[in-house]
C-alpha cells in the first residue's frame, strides 16, 4: 500500500499544494485590510475562500479516483500484482489526509480572522467534544469516498465505452442517498437509541470581556442505523474491489 500512496502523491501534489498556496496568500492579504474594509466582509471573502479550498479538494479527490479509470493508465495501474484493497485503501488514505489538511488551512484562517475582527476566543473550541465531531467528519467523509467510488465503478460497468458515465455514476449516487436516508429514517424510528454529543461551544469571550453563553445541543448520533451504514460502507468497499477484479473492462 505504501508504494500505491507515494505514486498518489506523486501524482497530485503539485496541484494541491499550487490550490493550498492560493488559499494561504489570499487568506494573508486579506490580512492586510483587516481595519481598512468593513469586518463582514473580511470575514465572508475569508470564508468563501476556505468553502473554495474545501470544495476543489473534494473535486481533486473524486478525480484522483476517476482519472485511473481511462484508458491511458487504468492498464498501468489496475493489472499491478497486487492487492485492489490495497489500490483503494491507498486513494482513501491520500485523500482523506487532502481534506483535512485543507479543513485545517480554511478553518484556521476563519477562526484567526473571527477572534481578530468579531473578537471571540477561538481557544474556546478547543475541547474534546470538538475532536469526536471531526473524528465523526472523518469517518463521514471516508463513507462518502466510498460510496462515490462504488457509484464510478458501477457506471462504468453498465457502459463499458465511458460515454455518459459520470451522469450515470451521479443518478446512482443520488438513488443510493434517497434509498439509504429512507431506511435510515425507518431504523431511527424503530430504534430510537442515541448517543447525544457534547456542546462544541458553551461560551464566548467577548473584546469587553463577557460571557455569551451558547444555548444549542450537541448533535445525536443513532446507534443502529449507525452500525448500518458502517456495515454498508464496508460492504460497498469489498463489492468495489470486486468490480475492479472482475467486472471491469481493462
């Protein structure tokens, strides 16, 4: 596996920290206008820029997996003597560690530029509830990567010439969502079992020194539609494999 994420590395890193760099300088000039522009504007171009970086991280991971499927390298990669758990396992790997590090550089600078303009102490969030909400935003987003690659390699095993496949892929995505929140919906009501998570933000220091208290809930997660989807998801995964050995038209 650790030969399958150097060669995704090699491959994209060029690109992704060229989108890193962008998003750092953008942040560090608006740094300078920090009292020369209105707060709220600061603060929403700085937060447009942090969406932006999320959002082309996300497009550059579905396209570390789909690019693979072309022709020009699919033959290079997917006939290797080794492991397809390993192939996979590696891609979720690389861009798992992309989104956080780009969740890290956009919501650093959001924090940074909300103490500075909106005069909240961001050290206020760290706590250990806020590390289960980004552990359970990991795990999320690795469930979803999967069901992406799955929906990918189930379009192109119905159209093994590639025309049209990115909006098949995207109508079984969009099918396999409604079904799975409709089920999901029937299990949390017959089994209402919940673990409650902790508040992330319960006060904020104010620049005149006040106490705001946060009156929202922590979030609920439901235990046995939980276990359904992580079972799914690895289920998802072993039937992705099996379509790259199998199916797939090298």
């Amino acid at each position: 596996m650790l030969n399958f994420i150097k060669y995704e590395t090699k491959t994209v890193y060029r690109e992704y920290l060229l989108v890193l760099l962008i998003a750092v300088l953008a942040n560090v000039a608006l740094m300078t206008r920090v009292g020369a522009w209105d707060k709220l504007i600061v603060f929403t171009i700085s937060s447009c820029a942090s969406v932006g970086i999320i959002i082309t991280t996300l497009i550059m991971n579905i396209a570390m997996f789909s690019r693979d499927l072309k022709k020009d390298t699919k033959y290079l990669l997917f006939t290797l003597p080794k492991s397809r758990y390993s192939l996979l396992g590696s891609k979720l790997i690389c861009s798992t560690v992309m989104m956080i590090l780009s969740s890290l550089v956009g919501v650093g600078f959001m924090l940074y530029f909300g103490s500075k303009i909106m005069h909240f102490n961001a050290a206020g969030l760290l706590n250990w509830d806020l590390m289960k909400y980004c552990a359970l935003a990991v795990v999320s987003y690795v469930s979803f990567l999967v069901t992406v690659y799955f929906c990918i390699l189930a379009a192109r095993m119905l159209r093994r010439n590639g025309k049209f496949s990115g909006l098949i892929s995207l109508v079984i995505f969009i099918a396999y969502a409604y079904v799975l929140v409709r089920i999901e919906n029937v299990l949390d009501y017959i089994f209402p079992q919940k673990i409650v998570m902790g508040k992330v933000l319960r006060a904020a220091s104010t620049a005149k020194n006040v106490k705001v208290s946060v009156g929202t809930t922590g979030g609920s997660i439901y235990i046995v539609s939980s276990i359904f989807e992580i079972i799914l998801i690895v289920l998802l995964f072993i039937v992705s494999v099996k379509i790259i050995d199998k199916k797939l038209d090298l």
